[in-house]
C-alpha cells in the first residue's frame, strides 16, 4: 500500500488535509453561534451575528451525523437499509437487555427467589436458534437485493474508465457519448498552496477546501453511467458518497460499478483508500449536467482534443516545448516537485539533478514512462507523446538547469516501443 511513502513533512500535510480545517472552523463557529443566542436570550448580549456558512452542496456537511442526502435510487435504498438495519438491532438490543435486567431485578435473592435447577430446555434451545435464524435471513435478504442491483452494470448509455494514480484521477470516455475524451484531473493548485501553508485563513471561508480540481468528471442526469476502474500504481478506491458507490481501483484488474444520477449538481468523493504521503490529495469531483448541457460539453471537449492532438515527428522548437512543459509541469509534476525544481522529503530535487542534466535524454525518458524509485515516482504514460518531451524539455531548461538540451517527441515514442 506505499506506507513507507507516509514519512516526513508529507505525513503533516497529508494529515491536515485529512481532517479538513473547515470541518474544524465548522465546530467553533457553530458552537459560538449557539453560545451567543443563548447569552442573547438571557439578556447577556444584545445581539448575536450569524455564523459563516461551509455548507457544501453535494459534499460534507458541518455536524453531519447521518449519511449524505442521496443523489441516486441506489444510494437511497441504502440509506434506508442502513435504518432498517439500525432500528431492528435496536429492537434486539431493548428486547434481550430488557428481558434480562427485569429478571435479574425481579427474580434477585433479596426477595427470596432461589435459582432453578434445571439444567437444559429444549424449547429454550430451540427459541433461541430458530428466532435468530430468521431474522439474520430477513436481514441478509434485504442486503443481498441491494447487493445485486449494486452490480448490475448492464445496459449503461456511457461507460467511464477510471485510473487512479498517486495522486489524482485520470478519465477516459470508452463508450457513449463523448467517446475518446480522456483527462487527468488533479487537485487545484490554490488549493494546494493553501494546504501547504497550513490551511484557510483565519475566518476565510472555502468550502469545498481540498474539493476542487481542475477538471471535474461531467455526466448527464438520468443516465446509467458505468465506471471502469483501475490503477497504475498502487491500489486507489473511487467514492461518491452521494451516488452509494466506493469501488477499488487495483493495479492490473478492473472492477465496475455504475451510478445514475437523479439531478444536476455538483457532488464530491475521495480516494477511500490510503495509497501513500498525498492519499489526502486526491479528491473527485462529479459535475452533473442536463443532456443538451453534456452533449455541448462533450463537442466542445472533443474539438479541444483534436486541436491538441499532435504529431509525435513533429520536430519542435526549444522555446515552444519549454512553454508547453511549463503548463504540463505546473498540472502534474510541481505537486511533489515544487515549483522552485527543489523537492520536498524524500522527493528528490530536479534543480541541479544529475539525471536532468545528462546529455543521455533516455534516461530521463525511461522514468517518465516507468517510473522510479519503487513507485514514488509514478509512470506517466498516461500524457502524450509531445507532453513528455516538452516537460523534460523545460526541466532541463529551467532554474539552474541551463543546459540547451531539447528532447523531441520521436525520441518519446521510440521509448515506448
């Protein structure tokens, strides 16, 4: 599960990221609201101002002790499973702590009961076999029907492949509408630098903090949407409270699950499964839209893929690839990076690498591809061809690292081979 990745100064970040300070900044303001109308009505204060509000439509709620409003029948139906599930077992509970603690009272010494001598009852044994059989049958029968329509994957209108890697999604259209759009969506970069500097101000309000992306998944309402998913690293899980869906994403093997959305909105998930330093920066964001909304987006998306689908024997100039490797290192690499080239932790520092600035551009081609380091340096065969070889272009072009040298996409594509 990469735990040795859980060191150092990501370890910090990671935690407060975990534990999102809005939830935090949601407790002390909500408990001073309530402390200041209470001291209002006793007439200790003439007045109480309201409290800022972090309500997050589609995301978590301040003081949410129930499961998320539900967003599908899926998620519904478990909701009411997890009530019916609660109130039998406390139906249980009253009716066994009950029956015991009244004949302990009732039947105690002091008043003179003396214990039974018998030592077996067949009715008894019966009773108390037969009556827990089938509730635990009326139980899982509940369950299995929830269970099967869960996995029911058939006869979706758009099939979505999902990939986890450390640490952001990437999405793939592979049938429906909008076949062939495919992104990566990461974290929002202000977001990051807020977390990095310990969080929202003090009184500063950002409610979905550590929520937003870049570049959020875009459905239509009211159609089965199955989702594929997968990782290249190490194992992710994709989760959307608001859709009843939490499925692994496992290097190597696809699982499948699928939601279907009953209104337009935006709704927000994690990685449910703890894949390394930056797990707490993965978040998922879903945008549902109407169907004349979705095919426009999905138009739009598809002439932007084909304006940047670019020719990998294409020779390029050394200024176009460092400005188009400062975009791609800005989305994907300056995360663990930094911006400055110098690293963090255990991450190693591409200012000044060694490995930057050899003239064997192989080299530095191979780790993009493959990854290093055990994993803690993912593969990035995910990006294009001209991606690769601008990103390496503008590291070895950028800080200190002035050394001339350009890669060309064929030399890319080659590698791949």
């Amino acid at each position: 599960m990469n735990a040795s990745n859980t060191q150092g100064t990501g370890v910090k970040r990671a935690k407060r990221a975990h534990a999102p300070v809005h939830f935090l900044q949601d407790a002390a303001l909500a408990a001073s609201a309530k402390v200041s109308a209470g001291l209002a009505v006793a007439g200790w204060a003439t007045c109480a101002s309201a409290a800022p509000s972090y309500n997050l439509p589609g995301g978590p709620q301040p003081f949410q002790l129930n499961l998320p409003e539900s967003a599908t029948r899926i998620a519904a139906e478990q909701n009411w499973l997890h009530w019916a599930m609660m109130i039998i077992c406390l139906v249980i509970f009253i009716a066994v702590f009950g029956v015991m603690f009244y004949s302990i009272w009732k039947h105690r010494k002091s008043l003179g009961h003396k214990p039974a001598t018998f030592h077996e009852s067949t009715t008894v044994e019966i009773a108390w076999t037969v009556i827990p059989f089938l509730i635990v049958i009326g139980m899982a029968l509940m369950a299995t029907k929830l269970l099967v329509a869960q996995k029911d994957t058939t006869n979706a209108d758009l099939t979505i492949k999902v990939t986890g890697i450390q640490w952001k999604w990437g999405y793939e259209y592979i049938k429906g509408e909008g076949e062939g759009i495919a992104f990566v969506s990461t974290l929002d970069a202000s977001h990051r630098a807020m977390s990095n500097a310990g969080g929202p101000k003090k009184g500063e309000i950002v409610s979905d903090y550590l929520l937003k992306v870049d570049k959020p998944l875009v459905v239509p309402v009211n159609q089965k949407i199955r989702i594929i998913t997968t990782a290249n690293d190490v194992i992710h899980a994709f989760a959307v409270p608001q859709f009843g869906i939490k499925q692994d994403a496992i290097p190597g093997f696809v699982r499948d699950t699928w939601f279907r959305a009953e209104k337009t909105g935006d709704f927000y998930g994690q990685c449910q499964e703890l894949c390394g330093k930056e797990h707490a920066y993965m978040p998922i964001h879903v945008k549902v839209v109407s169907a004349e909304q979705y095919s426009a987006w999905t138009k739009e998306r598809l002439k932007e893929a084909a304006a940047l689908a670019d020719d990998p024997s294409k020779v390029w100039q050394q200024a176009d690839l460092v400005a188009r490797g400062e975009k791609v290192y800005a989305a994907n690499c300056a995360a663990c990076h930094q911006a400055s080239g110098k690293g963090a932790g255990p991450i190693k520092a591409l200012d000044g690498s060694a490995i930057v600035l050899d003239a064997d551009h192989l080299k530095t081609v191979n780790i993009l591809l493959n990854g290093a380091a055990g994993g803690a340096m993912p593969a990035w065969k995910q990006l294009s061809d001209t991606e690769i070889a601008a990103v390496i272009t503008y590291t070895k072009n950028n800080w200190s690292n002035k050394t001339g040298q350009l890669v060309q996409p064929a030399q890319v594509q080659a590698a791949r081979k």
